[in-house]
C-alpha cells in the first residue's frame, strides 16, 4: 500500500507509521485517513476530486468523524481566552498588537505542513485574529462585539465544515463503474493469487469496456487468468459471453484482454452484409464477437491453397446456419463450387438441394466423395505438369494452388451431418472415411476445401481418425454451444463450449453463439454467427461450374451414376458446341458413337468415344464437356432417336 508523501506527515510525526490494515481494529483517526487516501488512489478519477473522495470516505469512518470538526472551536476558544488574558494585563492593546504579528505568523508556520486548504484557511483565521485581539483586548466584550464575533466565526467554522464534509455525501451512491472494475480485479488478482494488473480501459459500445491485462509472465500468464474464465464472469456477476478474459492475438503469453460488456451484446441477431471473401487476404466475416468486432474465417490463401474447417455444436446450436451462409459467401465470391453432402437425406440444407451438386443420405455421399477424391487426383496431375509464369521465371508443375494463376474454380465441399457418414463401422463407411482424410490431405494443393460440421468434435464422429481432426483443425475452427465438455485437445480451444448459456436474459435461445479459432487469433472471445437475410433466398447468386477435366475425372470415378447434377437452373459456362455447325455438334456425336457401336453403350463409354471422335476424327481442339454429352443424350433419348436403360445410365440407338 503506498504512504502518503512524506510532506503531509509533521515531524513530530515521523517514525510512527502504521500499517493501516495491521491496525484495523484499533482504527484511529490518522490510520482512518490513511486507509481512506490508498482508497481513494485506487479510484482511476485520481485526477479530479481526489480529496473529495478521501473526506467522503473519511466522514463515513467513525472513528475520525469528529476530528477535524473541532478545529474552529478550538481556535475561537483561544481567540476568547487570549482576549480575555490580554485584558487582565497592564497595557492590553500594547500587548494585542504584538500577539496580532506573532500569533498569525504561529499558526502559518504551524500549519504549513497541512494539506493546500487546511493551510490556507489557517493563514486566514489568523488574520482574523490579528484583527480580533486588538478590538477585544482594548474594548472589551460589550455589545455588539461578540455578536459580530459570533457571526464572523459561523462563517468560517461553516466554511471548514463544508469543506471537511459534516456526514459522507450520497453514502448509498455505487462506486463509478471503472473504479468497480478495478476494484473487482483487485480482488479477484489476490484470491487467485495473480501477478496481473489491469491498464486503461477502452470504451465499447452499449457501456462495455475493454482492459488490457499485463501478467507479470512468471508466476502469472494470461494462461492462469484463462483458467479461472468462470470466476471471472462470477465476479462481475455477468454471464460467460458478456465478462471474460481472451488472449493477446499476438500470442504474447503475458498480455491478454479483459472484456465487461454492458447487458446483452450478443443478443441482437446480425444480417449477413452480402460481402463475399477478401480476394487479397481470402477472409470472410461470418459473424461478430461480443465486443462488436468481425468474426472472420480463411477460405484461401493465394499461392498456398484452400483451407478446411471443422464446424461442432450441439443440435439445434446453428451449425448449418452458418454453412448456408458460407454457401452464399462462397457464391458471391464466384470462385468456388459448393458441394453439400448431407447424409441426413437432403434434409439438413434443402435449400441447396436443386441449386448446387448435392448428395443426399450415405449413398451418394460416399460416391460424391469418391468422385470429388478422383477429380482432386486429376487436378493434381495436371498441376503437376502445368507451365507457368513465376514472376518471369518459366516453371513447370505448380506446388501449390492458386485461382488466379490457375483459373479452376475451387470446390467447397460442405458436408453436414458429418458423424452419421463417418462412423466407420461398415465397408462403405470405412470408403468414406479414407477418401475424407485423403481429402482433408490433398485438398489444399489442389484448391479443394472440406467444411465438416458434427455435433461432437469427438473421434468417434470423425471415423477415429486423429489425423482428419487435426488437418481440420489446421484451418478454422468453430464451436457452438456443445451439450458436454468439449477438451482443449479436441478442438484447441481453452474455453469451454458447453458452458455457454442455453439462454439469454430475455430468454430466448443462443442460437449461432459460440467460438472461433480462425484468423482473427481470438478463439476465447465469444462470437454469434451472422444470419442470412431470408430476401437473399429470391436472389441466389450465379453458381459456377467445375472445370472440366475435374468433372470427367468424377465421372469416370461415380460409374454409370455421373455427377449428380443439379436438376434446377444453373449457368452454363459458354460452350464451344453451341457455336458447332450443323453436323458437328454434340448431338450429332454421340448419335454417330452410338449408331456406329450398334450396341448398348454405358455413359462412361459415350463420353470416351465421344471425345476421340471429335478431337481425332473431326479435329476439334477441345472435347465436348461432359455436360454437353449428358444434355444431348437427354435430347436424343427424348426425341426417340436412342433409348435408355430404366435402370442403368446405358443407352442405344433405336435404329442404325
Ligand atoms: N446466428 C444465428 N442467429 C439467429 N438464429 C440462428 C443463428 N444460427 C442459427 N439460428 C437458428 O437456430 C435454429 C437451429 O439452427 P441449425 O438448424 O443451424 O442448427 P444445427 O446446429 O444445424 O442443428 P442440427 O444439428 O440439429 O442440424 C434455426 O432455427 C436457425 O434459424
Ligand atoms: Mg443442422
């Protein structure tokens, strides 16, 4: 506890000072004032109304109450019994004279040690007495001097007492708010025995305040501080989302953040503001932290590659909620390709299900996988032998992915319900889990990015695989509120997902509300997920379509399925067919594969042959897409030219 200055301590004084707290129980007046100044010091208002604050405490203490109040009445009880000694000498106004230069320059001298008023006001009654002795010794104390005597001294006696506080003002009134903070950490600090104190706070919006901690780093990192995030909430009495400590995004393991929210930050539901993901930087804000402030998530990063999430949450927590709006991110973007793989039979995100490639139950995910597996493969392929321009460098094979040098768009797989496709308990979902993992491995380089969402971050609901997790993990990282613990290895997160509140205040649900390790380097500061405006259903940007080759490559890989295409209106990318003469377009190749074959034809053998006939035989220089070749058997078979097999995707033509 700091002494007062060794100025406000008279030298008679000196030498008995006394720890204020050791003598507590036997307070006395000095010590009161003593524990009333380190009070009033911890006050951040030092600056303004310092003294105020220690006589308002002081008045509140019993035991000096009375102290300072006596001062005017000791003086005017001199002033009377000096007269009246006077009086009784042979020359009183003689004698007057000289004590009205000498008693005035005592009570200075006397009193300079005093605080600024205290002094002051001592130097004035003095001269007062220096008018006063003179009048009362030689005149006596007949009419009307003691009547002006008396007047004279009310005023100053009542100056003194309005000064020194007669009782405490507004002893009821809470102390400031960022006095109480200070306060409350203070107490907290000792109880946990922390080396941290906390800086200057920063306002936020709604009454809320933001503190930097500094720990001393030695006995106390902002690791301890974490550790105890419920006291912190306890202490200011707040739930977990509006008091809690967070770390320095620097990651110095000394310094963190202290946030106090005022009521209810999170509770308002953002909109999405319709912007897709920074180009330069490949972030996107998803959401906003309790302080007001962008919860951003990385998609890409250029000459790098794509990155991978792992969304958990307990039912009903928002996890798909937030998928839908990384679907829209995604398309306003334009460079990505969403793919959904929902097991729970298209019932997870069926908005999506015309839209964009989707696949619904375990079934068409394991051969959506399957295919997206082989396309990544073939893109990888012919990364590897591309020739590119690095900076005036002539390369050959691309160690990485980028859009801009590349022009392939990057699909988004987004696979729901991750936990019933990935159990690995039978054959087709063991297939399932090798081709997530080797996506989760081989993605990046090849512009693919896997969003895995399950409601437990738990092995088990990732086919018990380590390595998938933590590729995932590798990303970003999203929880929402969980149903039970969730363990710091499982998701690296300190705070625990599971003791967000089920609730707010107002008693709605905490619908989006969780944490996000991504970017922004804040995974211990809550977060609520942004809504997509229900108006941007009406306006579902352009969806893009894979290359090519990446669909062939999953064509081959599905078997006679194909790629399972959206069946709603999709932008077709310009096709070199449409602009094809009479004779030499699509239509008319795979009517000539299949009138040449004379026999029954699988589409994966349609689109070979197709493909040698044009390139070979009719010297085009780019092969008909595979949706070309799937629009023309459509026309074909409908126009009765070739018929379809009711079960198999194997066609033939009706006549030779
Ligand atoms: N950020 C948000 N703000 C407001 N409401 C939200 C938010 N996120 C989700 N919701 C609402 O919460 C409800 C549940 O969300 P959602 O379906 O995404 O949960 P889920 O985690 O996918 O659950 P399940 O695991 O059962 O599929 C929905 O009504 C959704 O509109
Ligand atoms: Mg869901």
């Amino acid at each position: 506890m700091p002494r007062p200055p060794a100025k406000e301590v008279p030298r008679w004084r000196r030498g008995k000072d006394i720890d204020p707290l050791l003598s507590a129980g036997r307070l006395s007046g000095r010590d009161a004032e003593q524990i009333a100044r380190a009070y009033a010091r911890i006050a951040p208002q030092q600056t303004a109304g310092t003294k105020a604050e220690v006589n308002d405490t002081l008045a509140r203490t019993g035991a000096w109450r009375w102290r300072r109040h006596t001062a005017p009445f000791i003086w005017i009880a001199c002033l009377l019994l000096g007269a009246y000694g006077l009086r009784l000498t042979a020359h009183p106004f003689a004698y007057a004279m000289i004590a009205s230069v000498v008693v005035p320059a005592l009570m200075f001298w006397g009193t300079r040690h005093l605080s600024p008023y205290a002094a002051h006001t001592s130097a004035a009654w003095g001269v007062i007495t220096s008018v006063w002795l003179p009048s009362l010794a030689s005149l006596g104390f007949s009419p009307p001097l003691p009547g002006l005597l008396a007047l004279n001294w009310a005023v100053c006696a009542a100056l003194w007492v309005r000064h020194y506080r007669w009782r405490p003002h507004a002893p009821e009134q809470p102390a400031p708010e960022p006095a109480g903070d200070e306060v409350t950490w203070a107490r907290l600090t000792a109880e946990r025995k922390w080396n941290a104190h906390l800086g200057t706070a920063g306002k936020l919006g709604g009454g809320g305040r933001r503190y930097p901690i500094q720990c001393d780093g030695i006995k106390t990192t902002i690791g301890t501080v974490l550790a105890a995030s419920e006291n912190i909430a306890g202490a200011w009495h707040k739930p977990m989302t509006e008091a809690y400590a967070e770390r320095d995004p620097l990651g110095i393991t000394s310094r963190g953040y202290l946030t106090i929210l005022g009521r209810e930050s999170l509770m308002t539901v953002r909109e999405w503001t319709r912007t897709g993901m920074d180009p330069q930087t490949g972030l996107a804000v998803i959401g906003r932290y309790a302080d007001g402030s962008d919860a951003r998530v990385k998609f890409y990063t250029p000459r790098f590659g794509t990155k991978h999430a792992l969304i958990s949450g307990t039912t009903g927590s928002g996890k798909s909620e937030l998928l839908h709006l990384l679907i829209f991110v995604a398309l306003v973007t334009g460079w990505f390709v969403p793919i959904v793989l929902d097991p729970q039979e298209g019932q997870s995100l069926p908005f999506w299900r015309d839209r964009v490639l989707y696949a619904a139950g375990v079934d068409e995910c394991h051969r959506m996988l399957r295919g997206l597996h082989a396309g990544m493969l073939g893109r990888s392929r012919y990364l590897s032998g591309l020739r590119w321009d690095d900076e005036g460098i002539a390369m050959r094979g691309m160690p990485f992915f980028d859009y801009e040098l590349t022009g392939l768009p990057m699909p988004l797989i987004i696979f729901d319900e991750a936990h019933m496709a990935l159990k690995g308990t039978t054959k087709q979902e063991r297939g399932i889990v090798e081709d997530v993992v080797e996506i989760g491995r081989l993605g990046r380089k090849t512009g693919t990015a896997l969003w895995l969402a399950t409601h437990i971050p738990g092995l088990t609901d990732l086919g018990g695989e380590q390595a998938l997790r933590d590729m995932l993990r590798g990303g970003n990282v999203v929880s929402m509120r969980t149903a039970n613990r969730v363990g710091g290895p499982m998701l690296g997160l300190e705070k625990d997902p599971s003791e967000i509140p089920k609730f707010f205040a107002d008693g709605k649900e905490t619908y989006g509300l969780g944490y996000c390790a991504g970017p922004d380097n804040r995974p211990d500061a809550p977060m609520r997920s942004d809504l997509v405006p229900k108006a941007m259903r009406l306006q579902v940007p352009p969806v893009p379509v894979l290359d090519d080759r990446f669909l062939e490559a999953m064509d081959a890989a599905m078997g006679t399925q194909g790629v399972l295409l959206p069946s709603g209106e999709v932008p077709q990318p310009a096709e070199p067919d449409g602009e094809a003469p009479e004779g030499r377009r699509c239509v008319d190749a795979v009517w000539q594969v299949l009138s040449d074959a004379g026999k029954p034809m699988e589409r994966g053998e349609i689109i070979k042959w197709v493909s040698e006939l044009v390139t070979t035989g009719w010297g085009r220089e780019e092969p008909f897409t595979i949706r070309s070749i799937t629009t023309a058997l459509k026309t074909l078979t409908d126009s009765g030219k070739i018929t379809k097999d009711p079960n198999r995707a194997v066609y033939q033509a009706a006549e030779r």
